[in-house]
C-alpha cells in the first residue's frame, strides 16, 4: 500500500527571504536583518533601473555542469539554470522552503524504500520535453565511474549504487514517472532531490563535449537559459519562456560578473554597477556593519584547514594536532574576519540536526568540543602543543621543514593565511610560505594533494551531519587530505546502513571522534556567516543558510 508523502516543509527555519533588500515580509530570523532597529544611510549610487540584476558571487566557476561541480557559486548558477524533482521557493512568507519542482507529486511506499516521482508538463529551453528517463540517464551519470563526479557518493543510499555495473535501481515506467528504490531509509531524501548534483541533464545534449561553455549548447530546464558567457568576464542568464513557472519570473536578465578581486567588486557597486555582491574588503566589514548596509546571515558551514595526511610532515598526526592547537580561533573572528563568525570548537558545524531532529540539541552541542577557544585557555593549548612536537622530533621546531600553505586567491583568505602563518612560526618555530592561487588551478591543485596545508570551507549539502562526515571516506572525490582509515569507513558505513537515527548519530559522533580528536585530519577555524550587499531598491531574493542566493523572484532593477 502507497501512501502519499508530504512534502518536507524544511522551511529548515533557518531559512529566510532577505527582506533587508527591501520585500515586505518579516525575514524567518529577525535578528540576522534586525540590527538595532537604525535605518541604513547609504553613501552607495543607486541600482540601476534597466531590466538587468547585475550581481557578483564569485570569479569564474569552474563549471555549471550540475553532475561536476562542488562550488556554491557554481551551484548558484545552475539553479537558475536548471531545476530538479524538488525545488526550494520563497513560500511567500519568508521562508525558504522545500516545494514541488519537475515532480508536481511523488508516494513514498509504507517501508519508505521505493519513491514514486509524478512529473509534470516540463520543457527543456529548445522545446523538447522533460522526461523520467532524463532522471534516468542523469542519476546514472552522476555515479558512473565514467564520469568522474565528485559528488557520486551522494546516491549510496540508492539500490545498486554498490553493484560491480554501478547501475541504481531505478526506472521510468513511462515518460511522467520516475521510480527510485533505496537500500535504506534516508532522512534527507527530499534534500537530495533539490540538490544540484542530480538536476537532470539531457543526453544528446551531453554527448556535445564542450556543452556547458556555450550558449549555443548548452540547454537547461529551469527558469533561466544561457544567453552569453564570456569566460573570466561576465556570464548572462536570460528568462526561459519555455519554462513551465515562467510566469512567476520576475527578474527577466541576470547578469553575473566574474570577479574575485574584492576591492574591485565593491567600487563597482559603489559606483552603481553592481546590484548585488556578498564579498567586501576585510577594511570595509566593520564599518558597513555600523551603517547597516553589509547584512550577514547564518551558513550552515565550516572554515577549516586540510593538512596532507599522506606527505610528511603533516602524515604525524601529533604534528597535526599541534597546527591546529596553536591557532587562535578567537582572535580570527574578533581581529581578522570580524562578521559574526563562532570560533570552531569541531569540525560539524552548530545547526546541524542530531537525532531528535529540529526539536532537540545540535550534532556539535552533544557532540561537545575537541579544544577551547577562550582566550584563557589559549596559553595550554600551545604548551600541548609544542610537548606533541617535541614527542614528533621536532623540538621548538628544530629540523622541520619549511612548509607551504595554499589558498585561493581573495583578500579575505590572505589575511587570514597570514595569521595562521604567524601563529605556526611564533609558537611552534617552524617556517611557513604562503602560495596563493586562481580558483580554478586552486582546486586543481589541492584535488591532486600538491599541498603541504590547504585552506578549505565545507557548507552543508543538507541538514545531516552525514554530508561533512562522509566527504573523508577513503578515495572519496572531496577527501583532499588523502585520508585513509579503516575504522573511519565502518563508522561511516555503519550509519549509512542503519535507519535507526540514534544509531545513526552515534556512528557519527564517533567517526567525528576519529577524524577530529585522534587524527586531525583538519583544523576547524570558525563557522560560518554568509553576507551580502543589495541596493536598496532591489527586492525578492532569498537564501538559505546551505549557502544558495536564488534571484528569479528579485524586482526593482
């Protein structure tokens, strides 16, 4: 017997409408838009009043193919490009929220194993229609060896995703159905099916090797269509009227400005000709945050560095313990960041469900901490610090090597590498070299371990502690540490292959007991805030703390 699922009102109450840039109703989290009440004085030219959002989110995305990229920005693009079984919409209240995408319906059966996805009347930007078989064919890419997608592991909880063939149980009866059976009940499955990893992407079109550089190829299924990209410039979205919720598009042209350099992003929306951007320079925060005019927002994340467990020196966990004693959490989130962030005491960040699900405490408050990071306590972690150097032979740092740490290129991560570096050579003696790089040689590099340490972010992909642990499983596509622990896997294993959520949660406290406590895999520095700066005549966009801007409902421009 099939019952009818309800669909996850997630308004995830973390989520909210940004309000601040001028719609009418009352953000979810008041406090996060409230300041003290002051109304804003601008010293910023006005938006512009010519049809087109221009708005700045990163530099050049790696790729906007949604079974290959791993960026925010990357993902921010394609969900206006593309739309999956279930979409997250403003639901008028000022919730971001969890709504009806190309299935308008699904069934999930009593054991909560087999989901019946009922499609609606959808077409794609060339007037083709959308089907269940380019669910098929799409869900099939992702986990084909073939394809080589970081996100693969994202569907382990299908039927068939451990078969020699890698082919998921999963079929289309007919071109308005899509069947999908799990091997085991997932708590976040309707998460999964709104995450851009599984957006579907038409086959002849893929076969188009360079598909998704070009207008001329690529074509998508979701509000907007590619109209020009010109690389490391500029790339534009223009309405798709072949979209079946077209009429509720508002903003008709969006226009994305590729740039990372933070100084030149905000002369540009000093001077007018940006709309929207969510990067400022470090000297500015403090300043736009008095005025009212910067607005920070709670993410669902963590900043955190990645040591390279197979290379030494950072193969001696003792070594990498003592890097991440000696970093001055607080001081960074006073001193060097400055926009609300919570000094890291783990690497699952606050806000992530635990068993109990909204109604009870967060995966880090039961979880506890792996370290201080009041100030008072700052002085013994480094005394533990320098006594797990010397365990590791290095002494005050005596016959340790000179060490490199990347990060990509942006004001914001500078200053905070030259804390760190500053921090590593006071206290443990060592010799550190700062290396910066573009984005996209940045990930490169740090995908192929040609790292000694690497700053690293991980923004949650859903709420489930699930999707910052298993990213570290042996030969995983995000596992940038080389990390390989058997003990780790079985935990991760073990809560993949249970539905009991208590059982669930405690294989992953442990794990994170492991990964953090005993390995050091990585250094938590702070959590996450996300912020952002919009004219005040722009109104409709909305966000969710998992890190995504959505703009198709903005107006005023």
């Amino acid at each position: 017997m099939l019952k009818k699922s309800k669909l996850l009102i997630l308004a995830l109450a973390f989520t909210m409408l940004l309000t601040a840039c001028g719609g009418g109703s009352k953000p979810a989290n008041q406090n996060a838009e409230k300041g003290n009440g002051d109304t804003a004085v601008s010293e910023f030219e006005p938006g512009k009043v010519d049809g087109v959002l221009d708005l700045n989110i990163a530099s050049e995305p790696e790729t906007i193919d949604p079974q290959l990229n791993t960026s925010v920005d990357g993902a921010i693009i394609e969900s206006h490009l593309f739309e999956s079984l279930i979409r997250w919409d403003d639901d008028g209240q000022g919730n971001a929220v969890l709504k009806p995408g190309i299935a308008e319906s699904w069934d999930v059966s009593d054991d909560g194993l087999t989901w019946t996805f009922h499609l609606r009347d959808a077409k794609w930007s060339d007037g083709k229609p959308v089907t269940a078989g380019d669910f098929v064919y799409t869900w099939n890419r992702l986990v084909s060896p073939d394809t080589g997608a970081d996100y693969e592991y994202m569907l382990d909880m299908v039927k068939g995703y451990d078969s020699e063939d890698k082919k998921l149980d999963i079929s289309a009866p007919d071109d308005k159905t899509f069947v999908v059976n799990l091997r085991v009940k997932c708590p976040y499955f309707e998460e999964i099916c709104a995450f851009p990893a599984v957006m579907p992407v038409r086959e002849d079109v893929v076969a188009k090797e360079t598909w998704t550089t070009s207008a001329d190829t690529l074509v998508s299924n979701g509000p907007y269509k590619l109209e020009k990209w010109d690389h490391n410039s500029q790339l534009i979205l223009t309405k798709n009227e072949e979209y079946y919720d077209a009429g509720s598009v508002t903003a008709e042209k969006l226009n994305f400005h590729l740039q990372d350099d933070q100084n030149a992003i905000y002369a540009s929306y000093r001077s007018g000709d940006l709309d929207f951007i969510n990067s400022v320079p470090q000297e500015e925060i403090q300043k736009l945050l008095e005025t009212k005019e910067l607005k920070v927002l709670p993410q669902v994340g963590t900043y955190f560095v990645c040591f390279n467990t197979e290379k030494p020196p950072f193969d001696d966990a003792r070594v990498r313990k003592a890097f991440s004693l000696v970093i001055d959490r607080d001081f960074i989130v006073k001193q060097v960041t400055g926009k609300g962030e919570q000094p890291a005491t783990g690497y699952v960040p606050a806000g992530v469900y635990d068993a109990d699900g909204a109604e009870g405490k967060d995966f880090r408050t039961t979880g506890g901490d792996y370290y201080s990071v009041k100030p008072e306590d700052y002085d013994k972690n480094v005394e533990e610090a320098k006594k797990l150097m010397e365990e590791a032979g290095y002494p005050n740092g005596e016959g340790f090597p000179q060490i490199e740490y990347l990060y990509n290129t942006m004001e914001s991560h500078k200053a905070i590498a030259e804390a760190l570096q500053n921090m590593w050579q006071e206290k443990l003696g060592v010799q550190v070299t700062l290396q910066n790089q573009d984005w996209n040689v940045f990930l490169t590099e740090r995908k192929q371990g040609n790292f000694n340490i690497a700053r690293h972010g991980w923004i949650a992909d859903y709420n489930d502690p699930m999707s910052f642990i298993d990213m570290w499983m042996t030969g995983g596509g995000n596992n940038d540490a080389q990390y390989k622990n058997s003990k780790f896997d079985e935990l991760v294993k073990a809560a993949k292959a249970t539905s009991d959520q208590k059982e669930r949660m405690e294989n992953m406290h442990k794990a994170e007991d492991i990964l953090i406590g005993e390995d050091s895999v990585v250094a938590p520095l702070y959590f996450y805030t996300n912020s952002y700066m919009a004219k005040p005549n722009i109104k409709g966009i909305y966000y969710t703390p998992l890190g995504y801007f959505f703009f198709k409902s903005a107006t005023g421009f």
